[in-house]
C-alpha cells in the first residue's frame, strides 16, 4: 500500500505493485496533459507524467485542452473531436471571417462549414473565389474586386468582344473599358453605334452596316440633298441612292449633271442653270450654229444669244431671216440667197417693165 510501510516486509515502502497505486499517464511534450495510451502505476508521481489522460496528441504541445484551435486545418488543436471552421452561410465552399465549431474535423463536408474565409458574399452561391464573372454587370463573382469589361482601345465607350478585367466595379468609369461591346471600329472614336453618319462616304460611323445616302428617285445616279438610311455601303449599288446630291430634277432621268443639254429647249437637261442657246453676235435674234451656255433658260431673252441658227451674216443685225430686202443692193437681207434687181437697159423700150430675179 501507499502508505509509508513496508507491508510485504521486503525492506521497501511504497512500491510501484502497491495495491492502492495511482496511474499517471506519459506527458511526452510536456504540456500538462497526458497520454490515455500511456499509463503508469506509482505511489509517487514519475518525471515526465501528469495526473490526467486528456492529451488528444502526446508529440505535439500545442495540442491539448484549451489549446488555441486554428480554423478550417484540420487539426484537432484543443482535443474536442471537431475542428473551428468558418461560417459558409449560402454553402458554396467559401466562408466569411466568422467562424463556428465544425460537427467533424472536415469543415469541407460539414453544412455550412468552409476551410476558408475567402467569400465576398455570403448571401449568394454564384459569388465566391473562382466564379464565373458576369461582365460589365457592376457585380464581383469572382471576390477579385472588380468587374470583368469589354476593351475600348479608342475610348469611345463602346467596346469589342474582347474581354479584359475592368480597373473598379465600373467598366463605364474605367479607361479604355466598356460595358457594351457594339463597336465596329475600335481604332476609330468616332466610329461608334450613335455617331453621326457622314453621307456617301463609304464607312459606316453609326455601326449599322449601312451607309447614308442621297434619294435617287430617278435612278440616274444623281441625288437630291434629301438623305436616306442605305441598302450598303455603297450607295452607287443601292437602288435609288446615290454619292452626290446635284441633281436638278429627280422625277425624270434625262435631267441630271452631265447630260447632253438640247438647244434652246428652256429645259436644263445638265442642271447648269442655263440653256444652250445659239450665238448671236450681232443680237438680232437669228444665231450661227455655234452652240453657246445661255445666261438663263431663255435664250431669246439672253444677250447674244438665239433660239434659232438660220443668220447668214452674225456681224451685222440688218441682215437676219424675215429683214425686208433692198433692192439690188447686192445684200441678201432675208436669208433667202437671192437679191431683186433693177431693169436693165434691154426692158427700156415699149416692151412691158419686167423685173427679173439674179
């Protein structure tokens, strides 16, 4: 017995066989508690052991009752058979930083337990480290800080399909970012969907794959400034459309910039403003047939100029179809190539007066 007497009479006291020994179990770390597995019988407490059997793991000190417990390792620090996990509320693998006893040592498999604190939001399970970014949504999923946008290269705000991570939460804030990918022309800033179209020139401004032409009616190649949306971008191939505005009369083809002009028609077939006319030097009414440009679609009216080609002398103005002829002048006033004569000597007799024609 442990009680100071040799009651085996073997000249020793307290030995280690004594009925009433106590165990003591092995502190190997020497942490104050010991190992279940390792227990010793002694009347006196051995070196390297303690009273009680609590320690959960006997190699390691910072392993035993009231032993700070890591989060999410699982490692069983402080000997209650479950590990500290963090909180996972929307149970999508990823915690925030609070944290809550696990129910095994796997914070990964118990509900709403994480290994992590790594979660943005904790209220959706489509937010969390590894998402699937929305882009240009002004939303995190992937808790990265900021938004996935489209490239704008000419910081329009209109973007390609390329992707890029945004700078902030807001691709319409951040440089050379967009929250539309619409552009047809990222090299270009006034090349965007919106942008004023500028007619006829071949390139579409406003992203709609069309051109803006000028209304054709006539179909002769030349508009009016009355502008429409094109079939293209060519609106010398588009129906009824076309690259220049000059065009004087859009409901006839034959009237257009550089049609043959009829003379002395009063119609502007070439849309110069003026007729052709015949010149008339002398102004009296009867042109050559030269063709001239009238000075108005009128060319009786214009200065020099005739409706008719019929004068056979244009340097003087008595001379001209319709001019009274005088009498064997010698000039042919009318036009006509022939002139009256005087009588002549043989008519001066008692023959009848006769005149003849030469």
């Amino acid at each position: 017995m442990c009680d100071g007497d040799d009651n085996d009479c073997d000249a020793l006291t307290d030995e280690n066989d004594a009925i009433d020994a106590p165990l003591w179990y092995r502190d190997q770390d020497s942490d104050f508690y010991g190992n279940p597995s390792a227990p010793f019988a002694a009347c006196d407490l051995p070196n390297g052991y303690v009273a009680n059997a609590l320690d959960c793991n006997d190699a390691a000190t910072s392993i035993h009752p009231g032993a700070l417990e890591i989060a999410g390792d699982s490692i069983d620090q402080d000997c209650d058979a479950v590990d500290l996990c963090f909180v996972d509320s929307d149970d999508d693998g990823y915690g925030v930083n609070s944290t809550v006893l696990g129910l095994t040592m796997s914070c990964t498999n118990d509900a709403g337990r994480a290994i992590n604190a790594a979660d943005c939001n904790d209220q959706s399970v489509a937010i969390h480290p590894g998402a699937t970014e929305l882009v240009a949504d002004g939303a995190d999923q992937d808790c990265d800080t900021v938004d996935s946008c489209y490239l704008d290269n000419d910081n329009d705000g209109h973007g390609t399909t390329s992707v890029v991570d945004g700078l902030s939460l807001d691709c319409t804030l951040d440089p050379l970012r967009s929250a539309v990918n619409d552009d047809c022309n990222d090299a270009s800033a006034s090349v965007m969907p919106g942008a004023v179209e500028v007619v006829a020139d071949g390139i579409d401004q406003d992203c709609n794959s069309k051109d803006d032409c000028y209304l054709d009616n006539d179909n002769d190649g030349y508009g009016t400034t009355s502008v429409v949306q094109g079939l293209s971008l060519s609106c010398f191939n588009d129906a009824q459309r076309a690259t220049v505005n000059t065009d004087c009369d859009d409901t006839d083809s034959a009237l257009r910039p550089n049609a043959s002009e009829v003379p002395t028609d009063g119609i502007d077939q070439n849309c110069n403003l003026v007729d052709s006319c015949y010149q008339d030097n002398d102004n009296d009414g009867y042109g050559t047939g030269i063709v001239v440009d009238g000075s108005s679609l009128d060319c009786v009216a214009d200065a020099q100029r005739a409706s008719v080609a019929s004068d056979c002398n244009d340097n003087t103005n008595t001379v001209h179809p319709n001019r009274p002829e005088s009498i064997a002048d010698g000039v042919d006033r009318t036009a006509t190539t022939s002139i009256l004569a005087i009588p002549t000597p043989t008519m001066m007799g008692m023959e009848p007066l006769s005149w003849s024609m030469v």
